[in-house]
C-alpha cells in the first residue's frame, strides 16, 4: 500500500512554493495552499464592492512581486486558482487592468492579462481590453485629489474597438485605495457597461 503511494507521486511536479511536497493544486502542496492569507470577505473601496482572493501580505504579496517584477512566471496558474476558487460571477467579458505602452516595455508583460488569460480559459469567457493606460505619472508628492485626477486622465477608450460586453468582471493584481479599478470601470460604464464587478489576487490594507 505505501509502494502504491509512493509510485502516484513520481513524476509530480514539485510545489512552486516549498519545492518540497508534491504539488496538490494549483501548482501548490496542499499545505503551502492552506497558509495563504485567504480573505474571505467582500473589500470596500472608493464605494465598490471587490471580491479580493487573499490579503496582501506575506506569502502572497512577495509571489506577487516576483510575479510582477522578476518574471517568475512560474506563478502564475496559483495566482490564477486563487480567484478561480473563489465565486466569481457569471459575465459577458473578462477587462484585465491596463498598464501604459513604458511600464509594458518595462516589464515585458502586463501581469493582470495574464491572470486574466488564465481565468478565461476556465471560464470560457473572453478577454476584453477596451480601455487603454496612457504614462502612468510618479504620483509622490500629490495630493489625495492631485492623485485622483493624474489617474483618471491615464484611462481613455480604445476608439478602435468595435465589441461591446455589458456585464464584465475587472482583474487587477494588488489593490489598495481603488483609485484605479474606481477609473477604470468609469470608462466601461461610458462605453456601455451596465453590470461592473471587480476580482483582485489581494487587497493590501489603508
């Protein structure tokens, strides 16, 4: 009986996180899932209700970063099981969080697309990407208003798409005051957007 154990674990791949344990889901050990900082409540932010997967704070906001910063991609299907284990509602269109064309180059990637990718595969439902970041300016040294305003100009409507979805799910990565997602879901309300609802990997605390 242990021989029969052991042999359905060869050729498992390990846990992207301890490397020890074999991976049980998500490309995670079970017990390495079970200690994420699941939040399980639905976050308020700039008067928008966000269902947000975990907490940021350690280990998923150093995955994150890795994630965002250092290409290790490695991580993205736990990132992406984090919410697809969630109850995510039914929607038309899945709306990553735009990033400009210099912090695109920059890394190579729009982290949030990925996710998003990800979550439309096991939902069957398409990416859509109506709305385009222009530069996204330092914001150090603003005001809370100064800061609003700088991110509101970055989001404009991409006059050449042609589809319109009006019940969509935004997927941002990290969200802390809403200034970004609340701007963005402005935008898809001014080209049609009657249902917005909002998912993000994790909500850090103000």
């Amino acid at each position: 009986m242990l021989l029969q154990g052991l042999h359905k674990l060869v050729g498992k791949p390990p846990c992207v996180l301890c490397q020890l344990s074999p991976a049980h889901r998500h490309s995670v050990c079970q017990d390495c899932w079970s200690n994420l900082p699941w939040n399980q409540e639905m976050i308020h932010r700039q008067e928008l209700n966000i269902i947000a997967a975990c907490e940021y704070r350690y280990p998923m906001d150093r995955i994150i970063q890795q994630f965002k910063y250092e290409q290790q991609l490695q991580f993205q299907t736990l990132l992406a099981g984090s919410l697809i284990c969630k109850k995510l509602p039914r929607v038309q269109a899945i709306v990553p969080m735009p990033i400009s064309q210099e912090r695109l180059v920059e890394r190579g990637f729009n982290q949030s697309v990925l996710i998003a990718q990800q979550l439309a595969r096991q939902l069957n439902t398409p990416v859509w990407q109506p709305i385009i970041r222009q530069h996204q300016h330092a914001q150090k040294g603003l005001s809370r208003v100064e800061r609003l305003e700088g991110i509101h100009q970055q989001f404009k409507i991409d006059s050449r798409i042609q589809t319109r979805y009006r019940k969509v799910l935004i997927i941002d990565d990290v969200v802390t005051t809403g200034s970004s997602v609340k701007a963005l879901t402005e935008q898809l309300e001014n080209i049609g957007c009657k249902q917005i609802h909002i998912a993000c990997l994790a909500a850090a605390k103000i």
